[in-house]
C-alpha cells in the first residue's frame, strides 16, 4: 500500500478484515506500507498491520512476494505509481478520482488494458458502489421498479470547511488534488448515478465556487476541518468550495447533481434520489442502512416512501455480516470492495468500477470544469473507451 492517511486506515482495515466475513480465494497479508515520512509511516504500518515499510513506493515493485498495490495517496501521484505498478505486473487498487487529468486518466486506463491481457487487474475505489442500499438500490432500478427514469438527483453535503479558518491541506490544492468538491466527493456521485441508472452521462452545465479564497497554513494537519495556523499568512485556495451541475444522460434523462464542503450541519449526506414513471428510491449516506423506496402504483390511500433496512441476507453484500438488523457503517463499504478485487483476482475476472469507466467519471469532471469556466456553458462528455 502506498499512503497512510484517511484512505490508508479504511484501506488496511478493509484488508484486514474481508477474508474474515467472506469466502475468499486467497487471505491478504499486509505486506509493506510505502510513505515519504519515516516516522509516521512507521507508527502507521504498526497500527495497520503491515510487516514491513519503505519510504521509496518503487521497492513495492521488485518485490515478487507482492501482488497487489494499492494506491492511497493524493491524486497528482496517481498516474506515475499506477502505470508502474501494471508494468510491473501488479494487480492495482487506485483511489478516486482515478487521476488529476483526463489525459492522466486515459494513460491509466490504457495501461491498464494492456495488463488486463496478461491477466493483471485493476479496480478504482468508487467504495460507495458497495453500500448494501446503493447496491440494492440498482438492482431495483434494474428490475423496473421505478419504472422508466424521469429524474436523477445527486448530492454530496459535506461542511468541514464551512469554518474558514479551516486548514490548507492538500485536498485543497489543485495541483494534489486536481480540483475541490467537484472531483473529491461530486465524482463519487457522479459514479453512482452512471451506475445505479446504467446511463452514461453525455453533456454538463455547472458552476463552480470557492466561497473561502484564503486559509491558515495547515502545518502537520492533514484531516478534515479542524483550525489552521492563525499566526502565519493565509493561503490561496486553488480548487471549489462547491460545485453544482445539470446534466443530461445518454439517454436524454436530466440530472442536478451538488458537491459541497459548505453545508453546515451535513457531514456527510451522500444522497441520491431516482424519479420513475412507477415510483422512486431515495438515498442518504447518513441513514445508510436504509433504502426509501415509492411505489407510486400502491393503492392511494397508502402511497408513501417505505423505509427498507437493507440490513438482511437478501440484500448485497449484508448475508456476510450480522444478524438481522444489526446494520453496518462506512468501513464496511471498502471491506467489500476488497472482498470483490480479491474475488476478481482469485476467478480471473475484472472487477468494476474498472479505470475505463473512473475514465468516463474524468470526463465528466473536465466537462464541468469547462463548462464552468465558460460562464455555465453546456460542454458535451466524450463517451467512453469502454
Ligand atoms: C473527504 O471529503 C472524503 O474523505 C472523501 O475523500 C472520501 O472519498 C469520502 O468517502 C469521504 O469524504
């Protein structure tokens, strides 16, 4: 694993723990934990469980006991571990946004084909996709149960830098992060509106903002929120504070879609909303054991969303875990998406979201950075290589 921050603890922890509620075809061992400070990267690996670490990711690559590398750091390092990790015949687990571009995306993606052919996989960390009322949510959507999809809405509220003396860290930094809200959270509802509607999105207008222009220095601050260095100068912010967009699918469907860091009082309400000709499903992260799902052909007198607790054995990934109704958290989330890369990796199969379809999310991003740019201008999304 390269990176030990927010993403490298529910990583390991994920590692750790899947081949402990499900059947795998292999148990992962933590092998080594790369990371440029060696103090702190020591402290993490003995936290995480990895047996040994390195300050040089490269290391990872000559090691034939290693199999698998899982990318866990800012999105400019992207690019440069993921196509060495693929040349080096190494199954690659990247976090999203799969890169920092969308020509650093296309260059992933393309490797990433190349390896496929010799048998090498790669996955991106779209890890919402395995919440169990996400993934029964498109299952629904997919049997009809909403009927024919007359409305998306997406929306990712987040208010850790409502403060603003909230610190500078890296996430708002363009040149790490590639860009704010917009690619750090909206990707992953852009993601999950692909997927749950089974529609690509083909055209975006949207606006982007960043409503705090300066921040304290962040010194050795890396998490969300908190107070910066008051006593130094303040920092210019180089990203979005929040961006909010339309957006039509392939199929002509609209959407508005919301990424923000600026919602006081939401901490991290991951929402999205499906209206069909036949009723709807509603989602919030908040409540994420439970799916509200509208039949809009219910008898009049008792039409209303029912709140179903996607907490039982016939829904995704639950039958693993407890009892009925005893429910599971956001950890969980990236249990099973290592469960499912094992899986792939042990039956020969390519686990999804694969870089081609991070790729179309990329485009998507870039669409609404232009479209911004150009005064909220209506720019198309090339489709997908896949
Ligand atoms: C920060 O906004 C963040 O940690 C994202 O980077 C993650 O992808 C999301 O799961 C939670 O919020």
């Amino acid at each position: 694993m390269v990176g030990y921050g927010f993403m490298g603890a529910a990583h390991s922890h994920a590692w750790r723990t899947a081949h402990r509620f499900f059947d795998l075809p292999a148990t992962p061992v933590l092998h080594t934990l790369a990371g440029r400070t060696e103090s702190s990267l020591v402290a993490a690996a003995e936290r995480y469980g990895f047996a040994r670490t390195t300050t040089r990711w490269q290391d990872l690559l000559e090691e034939p006991e290693i199999d698998v590398i899982d990318i866990c750091t800012p999105g400019d390092t992207h690019v440069e571990i993921a196509l060495a990790a693929l040349a080096s015949g190494k199954h690659v687990l990247c976090e999203k946004p799969l890169a920092n571009s969308v020509e650093e995306s296309e260059r992933m993606t393309a490797a990433a084909a190349d390896a496929r052919a010799q048998g090498v996989r790669s996955l991106c960390g779209f890890s919402y996709r395995r919440t169990p009322a996400l993934a029964y949510a498109r299952q629904l959507v997919a049997e009809g149960a909403v009927g024919e999809i007359r409305q998306v809405r997406a929306q990712y509220l987040q208010d850790w830098l409502s403060d603003a003396d909230a610190p500078m860290t890296w996430r708002l930094d363009k040149d790490k992060a590639g860009s704010g809200a917009l690619g750090d959270i909206g990707a992953h509802i852009i993601d999950l509106a692909q997927w749950i509607t089974g529609q690509d999105i083909s055209a975006v207008s949207g606006t982007l903002e960043t409503v705090v222009p300066t921040r304290p220095a962040a010194g050795d601050m890396q998490g969300l929120g908190g107070t910066g260095d008051l006593s130094g100068e303040r920092q210019q912010v180089t990203v979005d504070d929040l961006a909010l967009f339309t957006a039509r699918f392939a199929d002509g469907v609209l959407g508005s879609f919301e990424a923000t860091r600026m919602a006081q009082g939401r901490k991290n309400a991951m929402r999205v909303e499906i209206n069909g000709s036949k009723g709807s499903i509603a989602f919030d992260f908040e409540r994420m054991n439970e799916l509200e799902v509208y039949d809009a052909t219910a008898p009049a007198g008792r039409q209303g969303f029912t709140r179903v607790l996607t907490t039982e054995p016939e829904h995704p990934y639950a039958a693993a875990w407890w009892p009925t109704g005893h429910g599971l958290g956001y950890e969980h989330t990236f249990t099973h998406q290592i469960a499912d890369l094992v899986r792939a990796i042990g039956e020969g199969t390519d686990p999804s979201p694969s870089f081609e379809e991070a790729l179309q999310v990329q485009r998507v991003l870039a669409a609404v950075e232009a479209s911004s740019a150009d005064g909220s201008s209506w720019q198309g999304v090339a489709p997908s290589a896949a």
